[in-house]
C-alpha cells in the first residue's frame, strides 16, 4: 500500500513540475490555479508517507496471510493430490461450505425418499399359494342348464354349424347379463378376445388346473386379480356367430396340464 501511494503522489508531482514550467499559471474565465501550492501539499503527503514508514523507505512491505481478510487459493505446488482443481475436494471458504451443506441436504432428502417410496409393485396385490383337490370339487358358474355337454370321446352336434365335433367344455344356457361367478379360489391369469369364444377369461385355480370362461360380456376383473370361490367375475354377453343358433350362452372348460377335464363330474354336489 505504501509502495502505491507514493508512486501516484510521485505522478501527481512530476505532472504539477512539468506544467509549472510550461506556464506558471493557467486562467479560465478569471480563475487562477497556483501549482505552486499543488507541489508543496505533494511533498507534504511524501514526508508524511515516509514518517509512517518502517525505517522512513517506502519500499513495499512484506505482507502474511496474517494481513489479509480472507484465505487465499495456495499455488498448484503446494496443494495435496487430493485437493488439486477438478478432484471436486477444493474448500473456498464461504463458498464451498454451502455447496456441501447443499450436497448434504440433498443426499438426505434422497435417503428419506429411498426409505419412504414403496417398492417396484407394492401396491400389487401379494402372490398367493393357489391349491385345487378334486375333492374340493367346483362352483357352478351359472345357474342354468347344460346346452352342450363335455364330450372328447364322440362327437356333438353344433346347430349353428350344422356338424357333429368334439366339445372340450360345458356350454351352459344364460341370458345375457347373467352373472358369472368362479368356481374355485383362483388367480385371473389371462384375459382376451377369440373369435369363437368372444371375451375370455382363464383362471388358474393351482396344482395345475385353469377354468376356462367364454362369451363373457361385461367383466368386473382384471388379469392377475385373485377371487375366492362364488365371487362375480362378470356377466355373460352376446354370443358369436359360432353360436347364433344355440343363443347366448356360457362356455366353461376346465384342463389339468393343459388336458381337457369334464368340468360336470368335479361340480359340488355331484
């Protein structure tokens, strides 16, 4: 500071000696500036500067980290490895201890988001253990009476087709928006369209066993949905065109590994 001082007042002097020489005075519009006394308050302020000076020099002193307010960035020689620009470990007071408090915070938040947000799936309903006993027996889908009974071993006769064929399910007589319940404690394993069939649902009831629903109208479940036995499923609709002649109706099979099973011999009751 002491070097800066004195090197503007030493320009201000030599400015003031040079235009004293140029012209001992310079008017404007009546107006007389004394450079005279312009150099004598410059050698003022110097005598001034040197007599708080150490030893009366105005070299520039030494100055510590001591005198300074604040810490400042240490050459690239002195910082550890571990601190050099770029390691993302470089601390700025004032600056640095916000970002990590920031950081910090952050990090927080994410744990408690972590240990608070449910699991992938958790609002799915939990897997259950499905067991099927032929003993057990079946709930009636439908009240009504049998229209195409099982048969794999002769043939039945189809009116709307007008032939004879082998008939690996119960077609049961229903009037569309019958209510349709399942018959066993099961798991909806799939639901989809056929052209024969119309709206299908397949049950799997455990053990190897899955029900098989058709000309189904309305359903009030969804795939991977779980029923008890007697609980609606939905309502029979309209029937295809594969069975216009029979009327609306209620498709029903049954299959143990993927084998046709008659669904009217495990029937409770039966």
């Amino acid at each position: 500071m002491l070097a800066s001082s004195a090197f503007v007042l030493a320009a201000l002097t030599m400015t003031g000696i040079y235009m004293k020489q140029d012209a001992k005075e310079n008017t404007d519009e009546g107006y007389t500036v004394d450079f005279t006394a312009l150099e004598n308050n410059v050698n003022d302020k110097l005598e001034q500067i040197a007599d708080n000076g150490t030893q009366g020099d105005l070299t520039a002193q030494n100055v510590t980290t001591d005198d300074l307010d604040y810490q400042p960035m240490p050459l690239e020689g002195d910082i550890p490895i571990t601190e050099q620009v770029g390691s993302g470990e470089v601390e700025i007071p004032g600056l640095t201890d916000g970002m990590a408090k920031a950081e910090d915070a952050r990090e927080n938040t994410q744990v408690g988001e972590t240990q608070d947000r449910p699991a992938s799936g958790a609002n799915m309903v939990v897997a259950q253990e499905l067991h099927f006993s032929e003993e057990e027996g079946l709930t009636r889908p439908v009240s009504g009476d049998v229209l195409l009974p099982y048969s794999m071993d002769a043939g039945v006769y189809f009116a709307t087709l007008d032939q004879y064929k082998y008939n690996p399910a119960v077609v049961y007589s229903a009037e569309v928006g019958t209510s349709v319940a399942a018959c066993a404690q099961a798991r909806v394993a799939d639901i989809y369209e056929d052209a024969r069939l119309g709206c299908v649902a397949v049950l799997d009831l455990g053990d190897g066993y899955q029900a098989i629903y058709g000309q189904l109208g309305s359903l009030q479940v969804s795939a991977g949905d779980y029923v008890e036995a007697g609980e609606i499923l939905g309502t029979v609709g309209n029937p295809t065109k594969y069975y216009i002649v029979e009327g609306s109706n209620l498709y029903f099979g049954l299959t143990r590994d993927g084998e046709a099973v008659d669904p009217e011999a495990l029937m409770n009751g039966q």
